[in-house]
C-alpha cells in the first residue's frame, strides 16, 4: 500500500503505482540533410525516484509536489500515471573471470522475466567478452530465458562493455515507443577493448531514451562463493535424458560424472587481482552510466545477493514516477543537468536522470 506522507493533506493523494519509463529525449524527425537529429516538438521525459529516511519508496505524490530543474531552472511538468509494459535488455559478461556468476544466473530467468519484466514485458540476453551475441530476442517467454542462461558459459578473454551497451542500447532503440526501457548490465565496472568510444557512447540518443541498472561483482571474491561444478552439472537436458540413465523415473549420472571439474579461472588468483587492481584506472562505467540514465548500481557476492540486486531493481522501475516537459529551444549537442526535488521535504531523497543532449 502507497505510504502517507506527514504534512501532505490526504485528499490531495491518490494510492498511485507510478510506472518507470526512461525515455529522455522523443526525435520525431531526422534530418535528411545531415546525419543529426531533430525534433519538432522536443520532449524530455525523465524517472524520478523518491525513497524516505530509511530507503523507502515514497508513492502517491502528485505533480503538484514534484519539481524538476532544467539547468536550474523551473519546468512545468506533467505526471504520467499510465503503467507502460516493459522492454527489458539483460547484458551479460561471459569473459572467463565471469565463470562463477555465470553459474548464479542459471536459475533467475523467472526474475528477470516475470518479476522485472513484469506483465505484458519482454526480455532480450545479451552477451559479450571479445564480441557481442545476442543470446535470445525479446521474449515473453521465461522458458527461453532459461534455456540460454542455464547453459552460458566463459568464452575468450575480452570485455567489449561499451560495444555490448551499444549494441543493447540499439536493440532497446527498434521497440515500439510505447514501452518502457530497461538494460540490466551483468558485469564488471570496466571496459577494456570496446571499438566503441566513451565519449561516443554518452552521446547517443538511444542511451537517452533508456534507463542502466548494473549488477557488479568482484572477480576474484565471487569464486569463492560457487560449489565445485561436475561433469553431471554442465551435461544438457537432453543428454541426461539417454535412456541408459534411468533407474525409475529419474536419471541419474556414471561415477565419473560426478568428479569435480577445475575451475574455469582458479579463485582468487594473483592475475586476478592484479588485472582488477590495475582496471582502477580506468572510468567507472557502472558508476557513470546508471547515474547518467537515472539508474542505479548494485554489488553482490552470493547467489542470494543477486537475486536480491534484480529484486531491488525490480521494486525501483515499477515505483518510480515519470514526467514530462517541453525544453526551451537551444543550439544542438549542448548538455542541460537535471535536478528533482519535492516541494517542501528536503529530508527526502530524490534521484533522476543527470541530464540530456540537445537537439535541433
């Protein structure tokens, strides 16, 4: 039930589930001159989340409360109380280091789809190391989504981050503009070997119309945390279905396929930390991308903190209310910052998008 709020007459609240719809900029048009885009009637639409002291979501505010700022200054918002279905895009790192939360993810198919998703959403899986795959279209279906993370496993050594953000970012862009868009990255906060660029990637209008959770972990702790794989564990359904194998209704494995497997990258190795030491360096994706979109960045160790992070997620995009306003016209390719607040209740807290990109 949406929480009351001190000092908020009742009467001005209605018991509201706001939906979350990351769209930043709408390009109507596109100019066939040039390769830039442009807008005739230019609109940003923004997620703001509102939690209390203690981390609560906050519902059942009107826009009457809400105030966004556009590089400061005041915009007349509108409040959009229309719960959108969601598209939802799952970017998954399978580098060799990812072999343990590979294993983790083999069973949160049903989050993704039917608890993050949501009713009438559909998910994408994505994954990447040197290259990019597209694992599984968007589906409805959990049990697709299943059978692809059930058997995902480590492959090449690379990590392709802003190419499979892009990628993702682009499948997101080709859904019908009615839906809301989510990506879910599953993978370390660093990029190494994108063609993609940094600077590129902030700028493209399809990071504009979505919003970046991330999932983060890290590479020589998570090890630890996975029971030894065997050779029975990574066989297919199919191949444990060999006739051979029933004793009654259930089958059951040789003696030899039950010995343990070495690890994909032994736990904890000093190459591990070394290469995680040295990654410090570099830009904080996670950091800045979900900041960016309005997103938010999320660590765990265990299979229950996982799912735990795609539960909290999951709790977020569907709580979150989404406005709407007409920029003022500017010159192309100039940053605006964005700022929300509730009127008159400094003590909550109040997250949105950090800005976006204008267009002419």
């Amino acid at each position: 039930m949406p929480r009351k709020l001190p000092r908020i007459q009742s009467g001005a609240l209605r018991a509201l589930r706001p939906p979350m719809r990351a769209i930043v900029l709408l390009l109507l048009t596109t100019a066939a001159a040039q390769p830039q885009f442009k807008s005739t009637v230019p609109l940003v639409i923004s997620p703001i989340t509102v939690n209390d002291a203690a981390g609560r979501p906050v519902n059942g505010l009107t826009a009457n409360y809400l105030a966004l700022f556009d590089n400061s200054v005041p915009q007349k918002i509108q409040l959009q109380v229309v719960d959108e279905p969601v598209s939802l895009a799952v970017l998954i790192q399978v580098s060799p280091n990812a072999s343990a939360v590979l294993d983790k993810l083999s069973n949160s198919a049903n989050l993704l789809c039917d608890l993050l998703a949501a009713y009438q959403g559909e998910t994408a899986l994505l994954t990447f190391s040197d290259t990019v795959h597209l694992a599984q279209d968007f589906t409805p279906d959990s049990t697709k989504l299943r059978n692809v993370l059930k058997y995902l496993r480590p492959k090449y050594d690379g990590a392709v981050l802003y190419d499979g953000i892009a990628d993702a970012l682009h499948l997101l862009d080709k859904r019908d503009p009615g839906r809301r868009r989510i990506l879910l990255v599953i993978a370390q906060q660093r990029a190494r070997g994108s063609r993609t660029k940094l600077d590129v990637l902030l700028r493209d209008p399809a990071l504009q119309n979505a919003t970046i959770y991330w999932l983060t972990y890290s590479v020589f702790l998570t090890p630890f945390t996975s029971k030894t794989k065997t050779k029975w564990d990574r066989m297919t359904d199919e191949a444990k279905k060999d006739p051979l194998r029933f004793q009654g209704d259930h089958p059951f494995p040789f003696p030899e396929e039950e010995v343990g497997l070495p690890p994909d990258l032994a736990p904890g190795s000093l190459f591990n930390i070394f290469t995680s030491l040295a990654k410090q360096t570099k830009v904080d994706a996670a950091a800045l991308l979900s900041r960016t979109t309005g997103g938010r960045t999320w660590a765990f160790l265990k299979k229950s903190g996982l799912e735990e992070a795609i539960h909290a997620v999951a709790d977020e995009a569907h709580q979150q209310y989404i406005v709407s306003f007409s920029p003022q016209p500017d010159a192309p390719g100039v940053f605006h910052s964005l700022r929300a607040e509730v009127k008159g209740r400094p003590e909550l807290s109040v997250r949105t998008r950090t800005g976006y990109w204008s267009v002419q």
